[in-house]
C-alpha cells in the first residue's frame, strides 16, 4: 500500500508542477497582451486628443481673424 501513495506522489506533484508551468506561460502572455493594448489605448488617446486639439484650433482661428 505504501508503495501505491509514493507512486503516484511523484504523478501529482508532476502534474502540479505542470500546471503551475502552465498558469505561469498564460499569466505572462496576458501581462504581455496587457502591456500591449495598454500602449494601443495610449497611442488611441494621444491621436484623439490631437484631433481634438486641432478642431479647436480651427474654431478659434477664425474668430481671432474677425
């Protein structure tokens, strides 16, 4: 009987570790998709703020003319 737990102690703890492998792989590709679209959201709101920069720009200049 003993030698049932020790065998399959080995099977669990490998499977353990293999999980935690795996959570490990996903938890780091998540940081990097993370990483990703937090700088796409940055580049996003840098461009919409030009745009909008822009438009009052415009709106100003021609009341600066008058």
């Amino acid at each position: 009987m003993l030698k049932q737990v020790s065998g399959r102690s080995p099977n669990r703890g490998e499977e353990l570790i293999s999980l935690a492998q795996k959570l490990a792989r996903d938890a780091e590709r998540h940081a990097i998709l993370s990483a990703s679209l937090a700088s796409q959201a940055d580049r996003l709101m840098v461009a919409g703020l030009r745009q909008l920069e822009r438009r009052g720009l415009k709106a100003i200049s021609p009341r600066l003319n008058s």
